[in-house]
C-alpha cells in the first residue's frame, strides 16, 4: 500500500507537467490578451508591461521559465526585492549558509497588480475551502441518511418524499436557488445578512444552495446503491443466518454500499473547495472561484495556471484517497 | 411492494451463469420488466412527450419565439401575479402590467414565454441526451477497461481522466468558439474552420455547447464504471467464469455490465441537470446559444438576474426543467431495476 | 410554576441575545460608517491601489479620496478647480504654476491604535506634501517604465513626455520642475484647454517615494500605504471590500472640506446582490440592477430612495465601412435612422437615458448640444431610411434579398443582449433586412472589433476621462490615435481629423464647439460612420439618512456626504 501511493504521488508530479502544458497551450492560443480593455493601451505601453512580466520572449522560453519558477528550488539572499516576480511559496532559513531556500513561484497577476497568484491563492482558498466543507457537510448529512432510509423502505411513502425532494434539489440551479435564499432569507425575513463573509451566519446560505443540489445526487446514488447491495448473496446469507436486520444494513450492506458515493465525493469535494463562481457571485463571497472565472475572462495567464494546477492537485489527490477507501470498504481490491 | 419478503423467496440460482445460459432472456426479460413498472411508463411517456414538444413547436407554440412586442416587456396574466404576490399588479399599485394575451407573461423584450419554453425544448433536450451519450461511450468504455484490465492500462487511463478533471473547459471552449465562430474572424470560406463555424451557426450556436457538454461529462462515468467494475471483478460468480475460461469480451457484457449499470445509469440520470446548468452558465458568461434561441439554460441565467422583480420569468422554465427531470429519474429507476439481474423473478 | 419559570429564561435568554446584538450595533452605530455598494461593484477585486496604474473607476474611487491631485473636477458643474493646488498660466497656454497647500501631512492608519497618524521622516518631524512629492509622482507615471496607461496619455502633453516615456531620454529632461517647496511647474508640449485638467489626474498624484522604495511592488496594501487626502486607507479585503477612514489631520478646504464620514466601505458586489444589502438595510448606497427597475419605481420606499442623472458615457453601435452593404452611406443612414432610441430607452434600457445623435456627451466642456444644430442630426424617420436603402439597392440592381447577410455584434451582457435583440427586430420591421446578432467573450471581443476586419455593427461605449470634447472626438476617432475597425478612411475622415486637431488647440470656447459640430456632423450623420444610441445615466439608491451629493462623472466626493445617525434604524 505504501508503494502504492509512493508511485502515484510520483506520477502525479507527471500528470500536473501534462495538466500544465495542456492549459499553457491552449490559454496562449485563445484571442485576447491580459491587458486589452475597452481602452487599449498604446503600443508603447503595452511593450513597458510585456517586458515587466516577461512576455515578449519566445513562448517556449515563456513556459519553461514558468515551470523553472516554480520546480527549480532557489537559494537566494535573505531580503528580495519587494516585488510580485519574487513571491515564493515555500521560504526556510539556513542559518549554516545565513541564506534562505525559496521553492515554488506561481508568478504574479497581470490584473491584481500587487497580488501573485501564492497570495491569491492564500486569501482565497481558505475561504473556499470552509464554504466547500459546509456545502459538503449538508449534502452528506441530508443525501446520505435520506437514500438509506429510501432504500429500506423502498416504493413507500418515505421513498417518494425522500427521492421526490431530492429530484426538486438536484433540478434548482444554484443561480436560481442562490438569490431565492437570499430575497427570502436575507431581505425579506432579515434572518441572514444577505451577503458577506466571516462568520457562521454567513455560511449557511452558500451552503445549503452548493450542498443541496449534491445532498440529492447523494441520496440517490446511495439509495440505488444500498439496494444492489441488499441483494447480495452475503446479505441473503447473512439475513438467512438470522442476523438483527440493523446489523446485516448498518455492518455490511451500508459498507459496500457506499463505493459508488465515495467516487462521487472525491471529484466533488476537490470542486467544492476550489471554489463555486455562481455562489460567490451571489452571496458576495471573496472565494477562489471568482478569481478562477475572471482569471479567464480577464486572460490573466499566470493566475489560469496556478488555479488549474491547483484544481489538478487537489482531484488527484482527493481520488488517490478514493482509491485508498476503495480497498478498506472491500479488501477483495487489491492494487498491485 | 413491500420487497422485503419477495426477495428473500427469490431464487437462489446464481445469476451470472443463469445469464450465460440463456443471454438474450436477460435483455428480454428487462423490457418486460421496465415496462411493468408504472412510474417508469409515466417517465419515459414524459419524455417522449417532451421530444414530440420539441419536434412540433412550431405547432404548439401559440406565438412565435422571436417576435418582441416591446410595449409588452415584462407583462403578465392576472393568474401569475397571483401566484407569485411579489408580482404587485400595476392596477393595485405594483408595477405589474396585466395582459392576458401571454399564458404565462412575456419577457423582457415582450416575447411570449410559454411559446419560448415550447421552443427551449429542443436545446436542452439535446444538451440532455448529447451529456449522458458522451459519458456513456466514452466514460463506460474507458471505465470498463481501466477496471477489468488493471495494471498500467488502469493507470494511464485514470491518469488521463485526472487530466481532463483539472482541465478548464471553458478556456477551451472559448478558444473554439473564437477559432470557429468564423463570421466574425479571419476566415476563408470552404475551409474546415468555415464549415465548422457554419454548423454552429445553424444549430443556432449549439455545436459549442455540445462540444462542452461532451468534453466534461465522461470523467465521473468513467471513475464510477472503474470502481464498480473493480467492485464486481472480484465477486465469485466472475472468479468463477473466469476460472472456467470465458473470454474476456462475453465476461464484461455480460457478467459485469448487468452488474454495474444500476448505478450508472442513476448518476447519469442524476447528472443531466448538470449539463443544463452548464448550458445556462455558458449562456451566462456568453457563450451560449445565439439569440434569439431559447434554451431552459439560457432563460433560467437570464431569469435569475430579475428573480425577486419577476420571478416568473425564471421560475417557469425552472418547473420545465423539473418536469423533465422527474420524468428522466423515474426512468432511471425503473431502469435500475429492470436491468438488475438480480431483480428477475420478483415482481 | 416550574414551567413559568423555564419559559422565563427562555425569554430572559432571548432578550440578552437581543441586548448584545443591538450592543454590536450601537457600537458601530454612534460613528458614521457608510456602506457603499454602488462604486465598486460587479469587479471581482478593485484592481490596484498605484495611481500611476489605476485605470479602473474602483480603483480611481479610492484615490480621489486618499490622494487628491493638484485639481479636480466639480462633481455636478464639470468644472476644473483647485484641489491641492491653486495654479496660474503664462499667455502662451504652456507653462503651468501650481502653488501647493502648505503643510498637508502624509498620513497613516495604524491598525494596532486604530488610529490614523501622521507620517514622520527619519528625523522624527512630519512630512508635509510637497512639491517634490507630485513631481515623483509624475515621473514615476511617465518615465518609470511601468506600462503606465495614463502616464502615457500625459506624457504627449508635457515637453519631453513621449521621449521619457519611451526610456530615450532620462526622466530628469521631463518638462516638471520643483520650484520650491510647494511650487511646482509643468511645461506643456502644446496649448490646450483642459491641460489642467490633465495634470489633475491620478496619474500626476502626490505619490511617497519614500514607501515605494522599501515596499516595491506591494506598497499600496493597508500595511503600507500612505495618503494625504480627507480619506485614508484602512482595509482591504481581496475580493470583498475595500474601507477608507476619515483622515483627522486634513484641514479641509473650500472645496474638499473635512469628511463628516467617519468611514466608507466600499463592497465588492454583484449588482442584484448589492440591491439585496440595500433592501435588507445593510447597505446605505447601491447601484440599480436594470431588472429590478420596475419595481423600485413603483415601490413606495425604494422609488423616494431612487436616483437617475446624468451619466459619463455614451453608447454606440459602430459600423465597419469596408464591409458591404455597409461600405455606402445610406446603408449606415438607414439603420442610424430606423431605430426608434425614445422606444428603446422606455422598454428596455429603461433608466432615463438621453436619446443620442452625436458621439459626445453634451455635459462636456465644448461639446454640441443636437438640438443647437438641428442641420447635423441625421434624426429618424422610418420613411426616409426605406427610401435611402431602395435608392442603394437601385444603384446596384439587386433586391433586399439578394443584399449580404449583416451581423450585429456585442460582448457578452446582459444588458447588450436587450438592446441587440430590440434593435435587431427595429431594422427587420423598418427595413425588412435580417441582422444576424454575435455574441463574443470580452477580451476575443476586443480584439475583433479592433481590427480591421471588425463585424458590420459592433456594440462599443465610451466614458469621459476628462470632461472635454476632446476625449471623446479626438481621443477615440482621430485616424492617429484609433482603433476601432470602422475603416473609416475617405476625404470626410480627413476633414473630421483637421477639425477635430484644430478644436484641440482653439481657446476660444464658442468656435471650438462649432468645429467640434461640423466634426460631429460628418461621424454620425453624412457618412454615419457610428450609429451613436444613448448617453448614460448613472442610476442608485440611497437610504434616507444618508445626506449626499450625485457626481456626474464616475467618482464620489464623500467627503461631502453625511449620516443622519438619529434618523437611522
């Protein structure tokens, strides 16, 4: 096992060259630049801004320079420069050589002028990562106990009203669902403040509209799941030998019930946590998502990179966890 | 329906090799089993409604999608302002004006909503049938071998779904679009990128709502075929067949595939919405249908921006997108069902 | 009894809650903190805070207030006047002499004090604003090499800007010079009439050296940041809000008198939802979504709190003259003509905006009023459009149907689509032509409407930098300095550059709008090279207790508003 995920996180340093490569191609080849706007800057300016950031040289150069910045460990003095070129994510002290070892530099953002894609990503992801941990916290505890409860008591009235609800979530759009929740919520009974970010009152909207919709998924997929199981041989045999009927479900069933919703999860978890566009947008939140979309919009190359990379992260490692999870539900998988 | 008890009388027989016996039953036996289920005849008579919608608006619709009356902008029926009391009437000092000519209001430009629902039929029953075929060729294929085979096979597929999960679509879209929307660019007519953008355009811009579509709906199907297929492989009645020297092909349609649709088809099902709202955030960032072509997507985007001023104008292409989901997931139900071998013999 | 007694607490319980919320609140509530979700709305973060970068009005917001420049424009009259500056000009028109207000500190806040505090230079006394302190700042926007847009656009005034600009000659040949103190003196390379309007903008701020030096790239962060104006900076949140508090050491002048504010904080809001604060209570300004119009006018207490005026930007439909059937005037003519603006404006843009002729505003300095030069409207008359397009299909022998196909582009919004359908369906009822609309992403926008293969029609708006004629006609038309693709290129462009040219040097006010009619006239009516729609207005929302004045061009003066705290809930 250890092996295992040895050579996967190996291969995942492959995967992100590859993810890194691909985006890199495709963002240059995209029409527009970083610093068109309604007002184009005139030739001369636009050359000051191309040589600031280093976009006048081949795209080649451009591309293995970014990779060098952010693989190729520094030891530099103790004090840089003041600038967004030299923002860099890891810094440690040697105090043998009395110089600092510096690793990985995202770059700077063309349109946050004093922001570096490390800074963004620091003030940001935190803030997506608690929204995402909230919206993933209602989808499970909704989704999950609703499919088991469907499941088990299949074709009844508790089946209809649990997956009848979770089709009128899973169909609600968070662009609808999001500034319902908020006039009804927020302005009409002032219950919420209808927007903003810090406390706990300002989760629970974005919350419950990111994790509403996936609750339904949810409980669907385990209630389709739970019920393939509690046709297995082992629960026949298990029932057959006259075991309680709550530990045939909660022991075994429930387990191997629940692979497909754990691959779900995985994939889901990594995008709830980098960030809902729609939400943000909505409830006013200074989330990762917001920079994401406008970084595209806005064709601010280095930003695009960081993010993507860091979305390529955080899926890989939210299924190399998956597949770990895999083998404990059902020792029969084996990874050789 | 209590199938508590009628599962615990079903047969005993083990029902892969039940399968291999008698292969064409089991498909037979499906049908005749979904079409004893009666929410799923309801679902499926749904749909099939919907795509006779979306064939012969021209014949239901009561007006035409595209005409504006602009004086008409934002009107509605006197029923709608009931239902929706934010909706103050103008006669009763809201700022509402009653017109009755438009069965569910009209829109913005004074265009008749139901006739656009009508019309927005056809995209976004496209943008649900192209996503789940996507994902079912590519995503089952993909997830099929990556399971069954294993080894480096299993890695370089899953490495390669990895890559197009953190790949953001939508710079590649963009870039298609500007590349082949060609009546706006550089290019030449009779080459390819001419008749690509052609195409597009007849569709009335949906060609790159497909190509989107398509692009992110197969991972998760493949993550999930891969895992219940890994799932599955191991069960004794595969051991068994293969113990026994089955050929590989035979083993996966049809010892393994029955096996594993179940949930498959129920994410798939589930994940249609998705697509739709993909569609609606492509038509809300700009890049989706052409104006003046409706889509659900297109109107809900829209809609939300004056949901607490008119919320009809949302909420109702938001039912019809509810109808059809409900009428997509009894489906899938019942397909779940009838495609469980191990679901034979108990209705 | 004992059950009494346990809903007693409950509502004992309940009552401290409510004693501590209103605690919070009243805490806030005896300093007049302001909420604006009206001025920095819709961007996903203010950009920057440098004013030889800013070219956004988020960021240009914040430093009208934090760094005054040497003048300013009156927010209601448009007018130039003296801000950090009084200023004097020689006969000729180029040198200009700006006596600086003495002994206006640098200030700081200082989070840990909660406090804003002056600035003290090594020696321990407090630095002043001086003369020295603009000229750095100039500089810096001209010859820092910074790809500075509006650097840039000074440098083409000032005697040696363009060759310091672009790194030919060093920055000390740049025609600023310290007189003393607080004296500076710019030489300009050309007469104009709004040359001290120019060197009152953001890019010519006072800017401290001192701060860049040692916190290069990142200086403008709260940590750092240092002003002089009514207003500092307190916080900024990437993303959410950005928040200015009240500097206690300006000495407040006639026209920039000291803030009754306390703070302002600026959120960084979606449209809809800073209308959702506004109506929730907590927000005092919002801007207006243009779909919740309807509603706010027939609401009883939004409609007191809604405002519409005059705005700063006008709004066109270009027309690339190359591209036939366009490449001929009554083609332009017709479509200029047959869109009903008046219909256009009550249906769907709905807030009040003008209908427009010409391209510029009316509220700028020199700028023709249409109805001044009833002879240079094309106007619009559906009859005459028709026979206009008949007499061009004559000339080529060919019916409507056998005409190439037009497409009609904008960049993706909300708002742009409205227009694009109601005018789309305008031209195929007057004329009988189809117009194919395009929708294209912002930044591949950009780049196709400013080639010379730009679409037939082509959504575009322009705002005023300075209130002048001149950044209208000039700045967006003139062959030497444009970019759109209108390929408007035959002997009328000719002329339109030498009266726009002449306009720009002329003082006398009265002939400089005649020459910028007769410019107007052949732009938007006799060869309709731009179909000019309507002049903004700008459209918010204000609560009742907050006292305030409407600016017209783009940013707010809040250090002339007030909270009436007695008056709010």
């Amino acid at each position: 096992m250890g092996a295992f995920i040895v050579r996967r996180m190996l291969q995942m340093l492959l995967v992100l060259f590859v993810i890194s490569l691909f985006t890199f191609v495709v963002m240059r080849a995209v029409p527009g630049g970083p610093f068109s706007s309604e007002k184009s800057l005139p030739p001369r300016t636009l050359a000051q801004l191309e040589a600031k950031y280093n976009l006048d040289e081949p795209l080649v150069m451009q591309y293995i320079h970014y990779i060098g910045d952010i693989a190729i460990p520094h030891i530099t003095e103790n004090r840089l420069e003041n600038s967004v070129l030299n923002d860099y994510l890891i810094n440690i002290y040697i105090p043998v050589v009395d110089r600092t070892f510096r690793w990985m530099n995202f770059g700077p953002s063309y349109k946050s002028v004093s922001q570096t894609v490390n800074s963004i990503i620091k003030d940001t992801l935190p803030v997506s990562a608690t929204l995402g941990i909230g919206a993933l916290l209602v989808a499970l505890v909704i989704g999950v106990p609703a499919g088991i409860i469907a499941a088990l008591n299949r074709n009844s009235r508790w089946d209809y009203i649990a997956m009848g609800v979770s089709i009128v979530g899973v169909s609600i759009p968070v662009i609808v669902l999001g500034p319902v929740l908020r006039y009804v919520f927020g302005v009409q009974l002032k219950w919420l403040p209808p927007t903003g970010w810090g406390g706990i009152e300002h989760i629970i909207m974005p919350a419950f509209a990111l994790g509403f919709a996936e609750s339904a998924r949810l409980a669907r997929l385990t209630r389709a799941s739970l019920l393939q199981v509690l046709n297995e041989d082992y629960i026949r045999t298990a029932r057959a030998k006259g075991l309680a009927e709550r530990v045939v479900v909660g022991l075994h069933a429930l387990k191997n019930a629940m692979l497909p919703v754990v691959t779900t999860i995985g994939p889901l978890f990594a995008f709830l946590i980098t960030g809902s566009f729609v939400a943000e947008l909505v409830f006013g939140i200074p989330g990762l998502g917001k920079f994401f979309v406008t970084s595209i919009t806005n064709r601010d190359y280095p930003v695009i990179m960081g993010t993507t990379l860091l979305l390529g992260f955080l899926v890989i490692v939210a299924n190399l966890i998956v597949d770990v999870v895999y083998v404990w539900l059902d020792p029969r998988i084996k990874y050789d | 329906m209590t199938s508590n008890l009628k599962r615990s009388t079903a047969a005993a027989a083990i029902p892969g090799l039940n399968a291999e016996t008698k292969p064409e039953s089991l498909w037979r036996s499906s049908v005749q089993r979904l079409t004893r289920n009666r929410s799923a005849v309801v679902g499926l008579a749904i749909i099939l409604l919907t795509i006779l919608v979306a064939v012969f608006a021209p014949q239901l619709a009561p007006m035409d999608y595209k005409t504006q009356v602009l004086s008409d902008a934002n009107t509605a029926p006197r029923w709608v302002t009931q239902v929706f009391p934010v909706m103050r009437p103008a006669d009763d000092g809201g700022y509402v004006k009653i017109n009755e000519t438009y069965l569910l209001g009209a829109d913005r430009l004074g265009r008749d909503l139901f006739s656009r629902i009508i019309y927005g039929t056809r995209v976004s029953l496209m943008v649900a049938f192209v996503g789940p075929l996507v994902a079912l060729i590519v995503g089952l294929t993909l997830g099929l071998v990556s399971g069954y085979v294993g080894g480096w096979v299993d890695n370089v597929i899953m490495r390669f779904t990895d890559i197009m999960y953190a790949f953001p679509t939508l710079l590649l879209v963009i870039l298609l679009m500007s590349f082949f929307r060609s009546s706006l660019g550089n290019v030449e007519p009779g080459t390819f990128a001419f008749q690509v953008g052609e195409l597009d355009r007849a569709s009335g811009g949906m060609l790159f709502i497909f190509i989107g579509v398509g692009l992110t709906s197969w991972m998760q199907t493949a993550r999930l075929t891969r895992g219940q297929v890994l799932f599955v492989r191991e069960q004794e009645y595969i051991t068994a067949a293969r113990a026994i020297g089955s050929p590989t092909w035979p083993i996966l349609t049809r010892h393994i595939l029955p096996n594993i649709l179940g949930p498959i088809v129920v994410a798939e099902t589930l994940t249609i919405p998705r697509y739709i709202s993909f569609e609606a955030f492509l038509s809300f960032i700009g890049l989706g249908v052409n104006p003046p072509t409706p889509s659900w997507g297109a109107m809900i985007s829209e809609g939300a921006g004056a949901i607490s001023t008119y919320p009809n104008q949302a909420i109702f292409p938001a039912l019809a997108l509810f109808l059809v989901m409900f009428s997509f997931n009894f489906l899938g139900d019942g397909l779940r069902d009838a495609l469980d071998p191990r679901m034979r013999g108990i209705e | 009894m004992k059950r009494r007694t346990l809903q007693y607490s409950r509502f004992l319980a309940l009552l401290l809650v409510f004693a501590l919320m209103v605690g919070v609140v009243s805490a806030q509530g005896d300093r007049k903190v302001l909420v604006d979700a009206g001025n920095a709305v819709g961007a996903s973060d203010v950009p920057t805070l440098d004013p030889s970068l800013a070219t956004d009005t988020s960021s240009i917001q914040v430093l009208i207030e934090t760094n005054p420049g040497l003048t300013r424009i009156n927010e209601v009259t448009l007018e130039t006047e003296p801000s950090m500056a009084t200023w004097t000009v020689s006969d000729d028109g180029l040198v200009y002499t700006f006596s600086i207000m003495p002994e206006v500190p640098w200030v700081k806040y200082n989070a840990e004090t909660d406090a804003v505090e002056q600035v003290l230079d090594e020696n321990g006394n407090v630095r002043y604003v001086t003369a020295e302190d603009f000229a750095y700042g100039i500089r810096r926007s001209i010859g820092g090499q910074l790809g500075s847009y509006y650097g840039g656009i000074m440098a083409s005034w000032v005697v040696n800007g363009d060759a310091v600009y672009a790194g030919e000659l060093p920055v000390e040949e740049l025609g600023v010079e310290v007189l003393d103190t607080y004296t500076l003196q710019i030489t300009a390379s050309k007469p104009a009439a709004f040359l001290s309007t120019i060197f009152g903008m953001w890019q010519a701020y006072a800017q401290p050296a001192w701060v860049i030096e040692e916190y290069g790239d990142f200086w403008y962060e709260p940590e750092s940041f240092q002003g002089y104006g009514p207003f500092t900076l307190k916080e900024w949140i990437h993303g959410e809000s950005i928040t200015i508090i009240k500097n206690p050491f300006w000495p407040g002048t006639e026209n920039i008198p000291v803030p009754a504010l306390d703070e302002v904080k600026m959120m960084v809001l979606e449209a809809s939802a800073a209308l959702a604060n506004f109506e929730a209570g907590a927000a005092d300004v919002s801007i207006v979504p243009l779909s919740d119009i309807d509603r706010i006018q027939a609401d009883p207490v939004l409609s007191e709190a809604y405002y519409v005026g005059p705005g700063s930007c006008t709004y066109i439909y270009g027309i690339n003259t190359a591209k036939p059937p366009l490449d001929d005037a009554r083609v332009r003519q017709a479509l200029s003509m047959s869109i009903n603006r008046q219909a256009l404006i009550d249906n769907v843009t709905k807030g009040g905006q003008q209908p427009a002729f010409f391209f510029a505003r009316p509220s700028l300095a020199a700028a023709p009023h249409q109805e001044d030069y009833p002879e240079y409207v094309l106007g619009e008359d559906v009859e005459v459009a028709r026979e206009l397009l008949q007499s061009y299909l004559d000339e080529r022998g060919i019916t409507l149907d056998q005409m190439e196909p037009i497409t009609l582009a904008h960049n993706e919004s909300e708002g742009h689509a409205r227009i694009a359908q109601a005018i789309q369906q305008m031209w195929t009822e007057a004329l009988g032509i189809t117009v194919e609309i395009q929708t294209q992403e912002w930044a591949v926008y950009l780049e196709t409407i400013k080639s010379d293969d730009a679409p037939q029609v082509f959504r575009y708006g322009w705002c005023l930098d300075y209130p002048d004629a001149h950044n209208f006609l000039f700045d967006v038309f003139d062959s030497q300095v444009r970019e759109l693709g209108i390929n408007w290129n035959n002997e009328d462009a000719a002329e339109f550059d030498s009266l726009v040219e002449q306009a720009m040097v002329e003082p006398d006010m009265q002939t400089r709008t005649d020459l910028y009619a007769q410019a107007e006239n052949l732009l938007t009516n006799k060869d309709a090279a731009i179909i000019p729609i309507y002049y903004y207005t700008s459209l918010n929302l204000t609560q009742p207790w907050v006292q305030r004045t409407h600016s017209q061009f783009g940013q707010e003066y809040f250090e002339k508003w007030d909270i009436d705290l007695s008056a709010r809930p």
